[in-house]
C-alpha cells in the first residue's frame, strides 16, 4: 500500500517536473523570438511559430505564452512582406510574402493583419500585371488582374488596367465593358478625373475602331462602333468618321448633318477644316446640291483631300 502511494507521488512530481520543463521550453522559444524582432524577422517567425507549436503541447499550462505568440506573429508576417515591398524585391516574391501574411492572418484571425497583408498583395499583384502587360502576356496579366480584383473588386487601377489589356487584345465588346464599369466604380468614388480619363479612352478606341471598319467597307460594324464611341462624349473627329460612314451608305442627309457637326467643333485652320467640307461636299454632292457642293469642294482642296476635291470640282464644272 505505502509502496502504491509513494509511486502515485513519484509520478505526479515526475509529471509536474515535465510539464515545467516544457513550459520553460516554449520560454525560451517565446523568448528567442522577442529578441529577434528588431534584428532578424525570419527568425522571430520560426522562433514563434516554435513557441506556439510547443505551446498546443504542453496545453492549458502554456496558454498564455501561446495567445502573446499569436498575437505577435501575424503583424511579423505582414512586416516581412511591407519590408520587401518598400526594399523594392521582386513583385513576385513580395506576393508570396503577402500571401503568407494573409494565410498566416486568417489562421490566427488577426483582422488587422489579415487587411495590411490584402494591401500589400493588390500592389505586388499590380506590379506583376503591368511588368506581364509589358512583356504583351496578356493573358496572364489578365488572370493576375483577376487575383487582385478578387481581393479588391473597387480597384480602379486594375480595372483600368483590365481595359488596357482588352484594348491591347483588340476584345472591343470586353474593352467597353470594362470602360463602363470603371467609369460606374469612380463615380461612386467621386474619381471625377478617373471618369473624363476613361470616356476619353473609350471615345478614342471605339472612334478608331469604327474608322478601320470604314476601311474595311464594314460600314454597318463601322456605325455600330461610332455609335459606342458617341456614348463617352462628342468630338469632332468622331462626327467626321460618321459623316464618312453615312456619305458611303449614300445616306447623305446623315452625311451633310454629321460634317457639319464636325465643322462647328473645328476652329482651326482651313487646312484642319478641310476634311469636314470635304464630306459636306460629298453630301451636298450626293442630295444633288451642285452649287453648294462646289462652294464646300473649293473650301477642301487642301492636303490629303486637294486633289480629290480639285477632281470633283473639274467633273461638276464648278466656277
């Protein structure tokens, strides 16, 4: 019977002996990691994650060394990451650490963490799009993109620069998608410049496609795209281009309306007014306006449209 005592007291002294000892190791681990903070990250992290690791070990005894742990390395992860930001490393390998970062924010629900580490990651994310954009792989500067907007859907940066890659891709439909949600997302920022910027962008790549359309003698696609590109705002190149369009449709009611469009907005010299007149005189030349069409053929004979507007005028008998 004393036999049976003094082992139970042996065992609980031993048990108590060993949970001492492994509290005193994840001291000493907790501790290593403090020391290291100022000097070393890296090993601040390993020695922390140590402390936590052997803390979930020992248990209720070393719970307080494991909550002051976890409460540290989050905010160590996310230094780790801000640090290769602002040393300027490779976007590649800041995302990875910003990855970490938020993994390790989530795992331990560090709120704070968790929204510095997101921050860090849209930027390295951004930076890894631009240098791909650059590099004209599209589509993985797209699917990057999709990473950042997937953490931060009111980036209007990405947003733009999603635009830029369907522009670049020459995806018009995905590119005035784009364009219409970046313009709705900085109006609700009240990104005033942001919205003048993207319409300008929109008209100027829609009026250019619509221009090759005329080339192509697509004229119906070519009025389609015009007729996306008024949406941003009017321009005066944009209504040359539909009175172009309307003239060759021989719908030239529309013709003469657009060119004179135009002309009002072109305050320049004749030479830049030239084009206009041009497509006014093709108008009036078509609605059976001699008169009229030679005054417009003579105000055109400048530059590229001189020789044409010389020949139409020797055709009409023009004074």
């Amino acid at each position: 019977m004393f036999n049976r005592i003094l082992s139970t007291i042996v065992f609980l002294v031993s048990g108590f002996i060993l949970s001492a000892q492994e509290r005193n190791d994840v001291i000493k681990a907790y501790n290593e990691g403090a020391k290291a903070i100022q000097t070393d990250i890296p090993a601040a992290i390993r020695a922390f994650e140590e402390a936590i690791a052997l803390a979930e070990k020992v248990g209720e005894p070393a719970n307080d060394l494991r909550e002051k742990a976890i409460n540290v390395l989050p905010g160590l992860y996310v230094r780790l990451a801000l640090n290769s930001l602002n040393d300027k490393k490779p976007a590649v390998e800041t995302a990875s650490a910003a990855k970490q970062a938020l993994t390790a924010a989530e795992k331990y629900g560090n709120k704070t963490a968790k929204e510095n580490a997101v921050k860090i990651l849209v930027q390295a994310y951004n930076s890894i799009t631009i240098d791909l954009f650059n590099k004209k792989d599209y589509e993985n500067a797209l699917k990057t993109t999709d990473s950042l907007l997937a953490l931060n859907p009111d980036y209007l940066t990405a947003i733009n620069n999603k635009a830029l890659i369907y522009r670049a891709q020459g995806n018009s439909e995905a590119f005035e998608q784009m364009a219409d949600l970046l313009i709705i997302k900085s109006k609700s920022a009240n990104d005033s410049s942001r919205v003048r910027q993207t319409s300008a962008m929109a008209l100027e790549y829609l009026r250019a496609a619509g221009s090759q359309a005329i080339q192509a003698n697509k004229l119906d696609e070519a009025l389609a795209l015009l007729n996306k590109a008024a949406k941003y705002g009017e321009d005066k190149d944009l209504f040359y281009f539909f009175a172009d369009a309307y003239n060759r449709k021989k719908d030239f009611d529309k013709g003469e309306e657009f060119a004179l469009k135009g002309l009002a907005l072109e305050t320049g010299s004749p030479e830049a007014k030239a084009k206009y007149y041009f497509q006014l005189a093709e108008a009036q030349f078509g609605k059976g306006k001699t008169s009229e069409a030679c005054e417009s053929y003579k105000n055109s004979m400048y530059g590229a449209f001189a020789a044409a507007s010389k020949a139409q005028r020797t055709n009409l008998k023009c004074q």
